[in-house]
C-alpha cells in the first residue's frame, strides 16, 4: 500500500503514522493504526479520501471510540478519527446543531445550560453526534432517532454531499443508513424547547443512576451486546452466573454483567474469546443468541 504517498500528502495537516488505537477507544485496547488522521473541516476529510481511494488505501472511520473493539494487530490503512477537530455546535431557534465530532454529552449538557430540554437523556452518553447517529444511540426513553431534525452528510457512492431529514425507516434500534461505509455525518440538528424547569434535575438524575449502575471506573465499550427482543443481556448474563468471569485481563462487570470491563491488561483476544464464551452459555442457559453491539475492526496479532 502507498502509506508513505498518502501520509506525505496529509502529515502537513496533521496526520501520523503507527499510533497505538489503544489510546483512542474507551476499552484502552488495540494495536497501531498504519496512518491515523483527524481532520477539522470537511474538507480535509474529502481530500484524505479522495487520496485514500486513488492510492487504493484502505479507510477506517471513527468517532470517540466508545464503542469500538480494536484487534491486537491494529488497522491496516489510514483510520480517520471525527473528534475533538471536528466538533462544536450552535442553538438555532428550536435547533442544537452540531458537527459530527462534538461529544453527544456535552452537547446535552451545554443545551441545558442554555434553558433548554431535550437532550436530557443523552447527557451519559460518551460518543460523539456521528457516532451516536450512526448506531442511532439512546438511553432513558430517548433516542437520537426520536430528536433528529436533519443530518448533513456525505453520500461515499456518489461523493456529493446532502442534507435532509430522515425517513423514520432510516434509523431502528442500534442500527442506521447514516453508518460507514456508504455515509459520514458532517452535521446534525437535533429539537429542542424551552426547559419545563426539571431539564437540570432529569439529567443529574440520569447521570447519577448511570454512575450507580454501570463500571464507569473501568476502560469499556459500554454495553458489549445487543438487547434481545424480550429481553435484556445483562439479566440473561448474570442469570448464566456469568458476573465475574474472566479471561485474561477481560472480565464479566460484577456490577452490571452487559458489560465486559478491561481490569488491566486486557487485549482483544481476551475479550473476543470471553464474548464467545457468554454467547455459548447464554445460549444453553436460556436458549437466547447473543449479538455483540460493539464494533470490531483490525487485524489479530500475528
């Protein structure tokens, strides 16, 4: 591959070669990125892969990494990181307009702050708007889905960029047509109106029963698989007797068995064998299949 043409091209703006994609996920796991890039407009992000295709680099993209699993031999081409470059927002009547890269909490928390309600719910959610948009995020009732106006993206089959509002069949539960690799949210706007007077006390509500409930003091990708339909994972973990199971550094959370935490030391291979074997005995134990929610990328460790 012509890492060394296309990193020429874009290390003046920042980019760099080999880094270590454990220290840009939330589960503190994963080998090196071959080139890693962050741009800041949307601009940079076109000519990064305008460049990538035409050198016929593979492309990774990426949010905060909340909810990503890396493999232990990293990722091969360049990885394109939305964060904290291509972020910030406006309140535009009964809008909150954001670029991609803007962190979905502090988005809710800052339209709170403006006397605003809304996005109460999202206010404990660590991704950023692209992110959450992509898998349609949503916690305590409330879901982008049910608060999106209009999203700006670009369209990768054609290059050009739209913007418009979804079709409710767009976005279902985890899951939307506003993902990589057929699009890339640039912008987002979300409705908001003026606070009833409780927006505040909702969402110290919300961020206190997430503290109370979740291993937010151990490196994560938050709930590791997809709610069952009639069902919830975690119960159907810890009813296996699942909570405190381990391999290597990976374990089962003792506070909420939807989550596998990294202890310390915790590779992929770690996790991905322990995913499998709370898939098997979930499985025999209640009949019920697993589907990891995280997403997993690279390459296992030669």
């Amino acid at each position: 591959m012509e890492i060394d043409g296309l990193y020429s091209i874009l290390a003046p703006l920042g980019a760099e070669k080999d880094v270590s994609m454990a220290a840009h996920t939330s589960f503190r796991i994963g080998g090196p990125a071959a080139l890693f890039f962050e741009p800041k407009d949307p601009a940079e992000l076109m000519l990064a892969l305008k460049k990538a295709r035409e050198l016929h680099i593979p492309v990774t993209l990426m949010g905060n990494g909340t909810n990503l699993l890396v493999r232990d031999g990293g990722v091969e081409g360049l990885v394109l990181k939305l964060g904290p470059r291509f972020s910030g927002f406006n309140l535009e009547g009964s809008l909150s307009v954001a670029l991609a890269g803007t962190l979905l909490s502090s988005l809710a928390a800052a339209t709170v702050r403006a006397g605003y309600m809304g996005l109460e719910w999202a206010a404990g959610i660590p991704g950023t708007v692209g992110g959450a948009l992509a898998m349609n995020a949503g916690a305590y009732g409330g879901d982008v889905k049910g608060a999106l106006q209009w999203v700006e993206y670009l369209d990768m089959p054609t290059g050009k960029i739209e913007k418009r509002q979804p079709a409710a069949a767009e976005l279902g539960y985890r899951r939307s047509s506003f993902s990589w690799p057929e699009r890339v949210v640039l912008r987002a706007a979300f409705r908001i109106e003026a606070d009833d007077g409780q927006a505040q006390a909702r969402m110290a509500d919300y961020n206190q029963r997430r503290r109370e409930k979740q291993p937010l003091q151990y490196p994560s990708a938050g709930s590791t698989f997809k709610r069952p339909p009639g069902h919830y994972a975690g119960a159907l973990i810890e009813e296996a007797g699942l909570k405190g199971l381990s391999v290597g550094g990976a374990e089962v959370s003792r506070l909420h068995a939807g989550f596998i935490i990294n202890r310390g030391g915790a590779t992929c291979a770690d996790v991905l064998a322990l995913i499998e074997q709370v898939q098997a005995r979930v499985l025999a134990s209640s009949g019920v299949e697993l589907t990891p929610e995280i997403r997993i990328i690279g390459r296992d460790k030669a």
